[in-house]
C-alpha cells in the first residue's frame, strides 16, 4: 500500500470487478479525483464517502425513486469491502438508513425546483424549458418593497406547522423566518443546511428566490472546514 493514491486503487478496484455497479464507481473515481486527487491511501476514512453520497449525490439524483441511489450505495460499499479484504483500510459501510436519508435529501432538491420554477431540466447537456422560465421571470424580476436580500449558507432551526421555516444563516448567526412549500416543508428536518439566495417579501418574512444545494445536517462540519460551493 505504500505510496499508493486513493484515487488508484479505485481505478485498480475497477479493472478488478467485473458488474453492473461499476459506472457508479466511476463517478465516485471522478469526484475523488477533484477532491482527493493526492491523497495517500492510509488518510482514506469515511470522510471520503460521506461528502460523495450525502454532497456530490444529491446534486446530481434528480428521482430519487428510481432505484438509482441504492446502487451508488451498493458500488461503494463493494468497494469499502474491497479496501478492507485488500488493503485493511476501513471507509465505512452505508446502511438502509443512509439510503433513506441521501434519498429524502434529494427529493427536497428537486421539489425545491419545481416550487422555485428552476428551468433548468439538465445541466449536460444545459437543456431549459422555456415556459417555466418565462413563469420564473414573472415571479422573480418583481422589484421587491423592501429591497432586502442575502444568500450563504443557512441552517434550519424550527420548522413551524403553517408554511415557514426558522433559519440561522452560518457565521453570522442571523436568524430569518422564510416561507416553503407544504409539501418541502414535511420532508426538512431541523439541522438541515440549504445553500440560498432569500429576500424580504411583503408580509414581513423572506421568501426562496433560488435554492442552490440543499444538504443533510450531518455534513456540517465539511461545510465549515471547506467552505463547499
């Protein structure tokens, strides 16, 4: 092992296993390669798959019913064992309850689009549809009263039964009451770390103008080392 990338022996694990999650794989080869292009193999941890499944993931899933999740989950832990029969290094297994979670984090991402008008149907190839996008343009190019704004990184503090959220912006500590979809609103869990653009609206409360990355609470310390975009 020594000497030995993080990054090669995913490459090696795929020259090695012959079965249909290897494609999965390969898209965890590319992120690691951003992310940990240099990293020697004794620093590999459970780090490496979390920011993968619970950040590149669901950025990337937009139906999260599709089955498609369990099979990243399935890739890397065939991978996970791999490591551990092969190199006795341990990157953790991913459980049912992960799965759950990654896919739950995913469905509030794409309903975020669609309360939001996102006309973005996909990224590559960028294809856009056009009448959401004139729909989005009516709601959004309205010139706010109040002419307040702010985007960053926000915590979910208190979820209100009617349609509101309570939300503490990260490193300032500003709290901010915003409105949501009923339907969002019964899959956020307190903790949560959406990355937004907000703005004041009539009644007082802010409202989403765009919900860029929406993440479980349990990648908080990454965010706050890293500095994710």
């Amino acid at each position: 092992m020594e000497g030995k990338y993080f990054c090669s022996v995913i490459k090696e694990f795929e020259n090695e296993e012959f079965s249909d999650e290897i494609d999965y794989i390969d898209d965890f080869l590319g992120f690691s390669s951003k992310r940990f292009r240099f990293m020697d193999m004794k620093a590999a941890n459970e780090d490496c798959v979390n920011k993968f499944l619970f950040m590149w993931l669901p950025k990337k899933v937009t139906d999260s019913e599709s089955g498609i999740i369990e099979k990243y989950v399935d890739a890397v832990n065939m991978f996970s064992k791999y490591l551990m029969e092969k190199y006795n290094v341990d990157i953790g297994e991913k459980s049912e309850e992960d799965v759950l979670e990654i896919k739950r984090v995913c469905k509030i991402n794409s309903d975020f689009k669609k309360f939001l008008c996102n006309p973005v149907i996909s990224y590559s190839p960028l294809i856009i549809d056009f009448n959401i996008y004139k729909k989005r343009k009516s709601k959004f190019t309205k010139p706010s009263p109040f002419n307040m704004s702010d985007k960053g990184y926000f915590t979910v503090e208190e979820i209100f039964s009617g349609d509101y959220l309570l939300l503490k912006k990260m490193y300032t500590g500003r709290f901010l009451k915003a409105s949501v979809d009923k339907n969002i609103l019964k899959k956020v869990k307190k903790k949560d770390i959406l990355y937004a653009s907000i703005r004041q609206n009539p009644f007082l409360s802010w409202e989403f103008v765009e919900v860029y990355k929406y993440y479980s609470g349990n990648v908080i310390n990454y965010i706050k080392k890293e500095g994710y975009k």
